[in-house]
C-alpha cells in the first residue's frame, strides 16, 4: 500500500476577470502517492499551471483544501508554508525567475545555502555535480541574461533539486530543449525518483510522460483520464509512448 503524500478535497481555482467569474479548476479531488511519478496532460489553456500552482501552495486555492502529508497547507499561515515549501517541496516553473545578477553556480547554490542542515561545502559539491548532469558546467560563471533559454531551464531544474525536497513540482521542465538536453533532465528526474522524491510533472511530450508511473489527464480543470503505468525500464520506452498514445486518443486528446 502506497502513502498518499499530498491530496485534494473539492479542489477549486478561480480568477475574476471581466466583472466575472473564470472557474478554472473545478472540484478536484485527487489522491498523489509518495515515491510516484506522476505526470498531468491536457491540452493547452485547460488549467495544468493553475492546478500545479494550487497544490504546490504557491497560490491560494478558491476553495476546497490541499492536504500535504496529513497538513492542510490551505490553512497554514503563510510563514509556515514558506518553511515547508522550502523544505518538502521543488519547483521548476514554466517562467524560470533566476536572479539576474547572480551567477548559474550560484543561482543553484543559494537554494541550498539556505537549508541549515547541509554545510556549505557540501552544497558546493552537489551543485557542482548537477552542473555536469545537467552539461552545464561550462557556464558555471556565466550570468543567467549571457546563457541561451534551454540552459537557463536546466539551471532552474538544478535548483529545484538541490536540496533533495521530498516532493518535486515540475511545469514543462523539457519545454524549451533539444533531445539530448531533454533526454539528461528525465534522466535526471528519474534517478531522484528512484532514490525515492515523488515527482509531479507536467508536460505535452509523450517521450517525457513515458517516464511516468501514473498519468492524468486536465479537460477544462476537471481530471478526465487517469493511467497507471508499471515501473519504467528505458526498454520499454517504445510500448510505453505507444500505450500512452493510444490513452490519449480514446481522451480526444
Ligand atoms: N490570473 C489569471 N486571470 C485570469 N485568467 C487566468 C489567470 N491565470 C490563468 N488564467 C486562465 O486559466 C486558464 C488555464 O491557464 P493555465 O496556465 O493553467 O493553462 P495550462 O494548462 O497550464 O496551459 P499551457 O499548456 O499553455 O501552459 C487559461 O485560459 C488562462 O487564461
Ligand atoms: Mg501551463
């Protein structure tokens, strides 16, 4: 039996927008379980950032609550959600927000100098290893504005995972790279997974979804579709894609 990490009752975002009411995700209620890959599609506009943006506790929900291990982070005030956000949980949005004036290295390494509990040398190292994961090392000392968008997305990628947060929230962290860049950063979260950080993913790239032990799928901010995958082998990459796509098409995808 699986623990759930984090869950959702009657889950709802809205925007006011117009003079009116945008209800973007509607009654939710969704069960994540520690260790798992979970990975979320839909189609563009159907409110993937929005729910990710909700369950991670970086907004606040409409109604409805987000259980994280047992706390309701919809109650929590919001120094006590900044503590665990910065302790449980990673994030890679789809905007990156480095700091400008701080270098790669250390744009990755601040995330770390701030967990009390890792020296800073130790941080230094594993930043360092993450940098050679991720082919960036090269530009270590580079500022975000002189190195290209993709290594920019691996940057922040880096830094969600730094301080190994138990959790990890990731908004398309392949949207913005080639093969083999894609192929290092799922590499990448399928190691911190198997070394046992549950991964919240959400991506259009059936290669990436493959990566996956559990699909769902967001229509118009309801979850649709909800797949179960058998552990990943890369062997199986090709009948995975395959069931995968199939999934999708019986979805209207
Ligand atoms: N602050 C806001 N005010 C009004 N509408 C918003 C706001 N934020 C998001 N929306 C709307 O909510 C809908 C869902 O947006 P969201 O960013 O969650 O989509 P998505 O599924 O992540 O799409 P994509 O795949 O393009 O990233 C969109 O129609 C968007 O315009
Ligand atoms: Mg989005």
């Amino acid at each position: 039996m699986k623990n759930i990490i984090l869950k959702t009752k009657d889950l709802c975002k809205s925007f006011a927008h117009n003079g009116g009411q945008l209800h973007i995700i509607s009654n939710v209620d969704l069960e994540l379980y520690e260790g798992d890959f979970t990975v979320i599609m839909g189609a563009s506009g159907s409110g993937k950032s929005t729910l990710l943006y909700a369950l991670s506790g970086m907004d606040s929900a409409t109604s409805g609550s987000v259980i994280y291990n047992g706390t309701d982070i919809t109650g929590l005030k919001e120094n006590k959600l900044a503590r665990l956000r910065h302790t449980d949980f990673g994030f890679v949005f789809q905007q990156m927000h480095l700091v400008s004036n701080l270098t790669i290295f250390e744009n990755i390494a601040v995330t770390g100098y701030l967990n009390k509990s890792v020296s800073a040398k130790e941080t230094d190292k594993r930043v360092d290893e993450l940098l050679e994961k991720m082919s960036i090392s090269h530009i270590k000392t580079h500022l975000p504005s002189q190195v290209s968008g993709g290594e920019q997305q691996r940057c922040a990628i880096a830094r969600a995972v730094v301080n190994k947060p138990k959790l990890i929230f990731a908004d398309e962290p392949t949207g913005a790279l080639n093969r083999k860049n894609t192929r290092d950063v799922l590499d990448l979260l399928t190691e911190l997974n198997k070394q046992g950080q549950s991964i919240l993913m959400v991506t259009h790239d059936v290669r990436a979804a493959a990566r996956a032990d559990r699909i769902l799928y967001l229509s118009d901010g309801k979850i649709l579709g909800d797949l179960d995958l058998p552990p990943y082998s890369p062997e199986d990459i090709k009948s995975r894609e395959t069931q995968i796509n199939a999934w999708l098409t019986s979805l209207e995808w």
